[in-house]
C-alpha cells in the first residue's frame, strides 16, 4: 500500500492538500487516512483509534495555518458517521 506521507515526524502543506483532495475536501475522511498511513510507516496494520484520528486531523490543520480541532467535537462527527 502506498502511503502519501513519508515521514511520521511532518506533515506538510503539499502533504495535508493531498490528502484533502483524496477525500474530496473531506476532513474527517482525510484525518482517518492520515492517521491510517501513520501507522503503516509505524509497522502497524491496525485501524486508528479516536485518538490518533485527532491527532491527524491536529496536523492536517495545522499545516494549513489553522486552529486546532476539539477532540470531542471530532469524537462526535465520528460516531455520527458510524451510525449514518
């Protein structure tokens, strides 16, 4: 699988607008992605949990200059996903 990331410790700007575009403008679906190839550079197959979600969606915002997301707003938009 081929990650758009290359590194666990950046996230930069053309990093953060690729994986937007690949969700098509979707945040949340770019963070879960993000956070997905994480750990597939870490050595790990397993799904993120909530926490590595936000902390995804922490660097995806914060590549782009914006503010940081409130994990329980994220945890909420996520479970509402789950339930759709």
């Amino acid at each position: 699988m081929t990650t758009i990331i290359e590194s666990l410790e950046t996230v930069s700007l053309e990093d953060a607008l690729a994986y937007l575009d690949t969700a098509e403008g979707d945040e949340l679906m770019a963070a879960f992605s993000l956070a997905r190839d994480r750990n597939l550079l870490d050595g790990s197959d397993k799904e993120p949990d909530e926490a590595e979600v936000h902390h995804a969606l922490f660097l995806l915002r914060r590549a782009r200059g914006l503010t940081a997301p409130s994990f329980d707003l994220m945890r909420v938009q996520l479970r509402q996903r789950v339930a759709a």
